[in-house]
C-alpha cells in the first residue's frame, strides 16, 4: 500500500486508516449510537498504512512465534481511543498509534 497521506510516523508510531463504522445492520436496522459504541469499544479494525523505522523493533524473532512482523497494507485490531486523529493531505482520516496499541494483525 502506498502511503498517500503526506504523514511518516516516527519513533515507535504507526499510521492506520480506520475502517469507517457501519451506520447499519445487515438486516437494515438503524443501530443507536450507544450500540454501536459498546460493539467497538475495545477495538477497532483499520488498514496499516506506514510504520516508522523503529516500529516493532522491541520484539525478537521469539515472540513473533514464526509469524511475520506487521507491514504496510495489513488489517490490525486497535484501541479504540489509542493515539490521535489526523487528517492526511489527501483528505482521509488516520490515526497515528504507538505500535504496542496495535493488537492483532487480522488475515
């Protein structure tokens, strides 16, 4: 994925695009925004867009069990109020995270 928003993350940061809340169920039922809070209040999905250099750097080959280190383009799990928002200078919304917010890397 190319990095678009004009912002590079630094020290231990990562950029990720959150993915946008359904207003919605699949049944088409109007969901309350306290609902929809609940649901997502511990995580949230979003799409990696750049890591700094420094970025999972912490972690050796022993605690990754194999698995390969988060890049670019991967779905991730995140707090749901880590980092801060920011708007890149392509008009979209990222949030700049600490790399240890991010919790899981979805396949």
């Amino acid at each position: 994925m190319k990095n678009e928003s004009g912002v590079c993350p630094t020290e231990y940061n990562a950029l990720v695009k959150p993915k946008k809340a359904e207003e919605k169920s699949k049944g088409g039922i109007i969901l309350p925004d306290e609902s929809r809070d609940r649901e997502q209040f511990a995580q949230m999905e979003g799409e990696l867009v750049a890591l700094s250099p420094l970025a999972f750097s912490y972690a050796g080959p022993s605690e990754w069990n194999g698995a390969d280190k988060p890049k670019p383009g991967d779905r991730v799990l995140f707090a749901k109020y880590a980092g801060a928002l920011i708007r890149g200078k392509d008009g979209q919304d990222y949030r700049i995270i600490k790399d240890k917010d991010i919790s899981a890397v979805l396949s």
